[in-house]
C-alpha cells in the first residue's frame, strides 16, 4: 500500500497547485478517491490545479475541468 497526502491549501495558501502525477502507483479506486477529494479541495478553497496524470481512467478523467 502506497501512501499519499494530497495538498492542502490553507486558507491564506497559494491559489494554484502543480501537481506531478499524484496517483501514479495507486489502483484505480484509490486514484479515482484521491482525485475527487483533490477536486473537492481546489472547489472549496478557489484553488486551481495542474496536474501531471498518466492513463487515467475515464472516471477520473472526467473529473478535470479543462485540458
């Protein structure tokens, strides 16, 4: 089992996060978890997000607003 810990903005954080390949080594359920909560996070806090992902599913790559 691989440990992850997906960035957590504060509330005086920065407004944009770079992310590289934060699922890569994860089963599809537990990338698809990580990238809803990721999601979650950027919608609650006015975060915007890029990311680096590899192979993503369908699910998980519908969960991206633009490319």
């Amino acid at each position: 089992m691989r440990a992850t810990c997906p960035p957590t903005p504060s509330s005086s954080g920065p407004s944009l996060l770079l992310i590289d390949e934060l699922t890569s080594g994860l089963d599809s359920v537990s990338a698809l978890a990580v990238m809803r909560l990721l999601r979650q996070l950027c919608v609650k806090r006015g975060v915007a997000a890029v990311s680096v992902i590899h192979q993503p599913s369908e699910t998980v790559f519908g969960l991206f607003d633009s490319l």
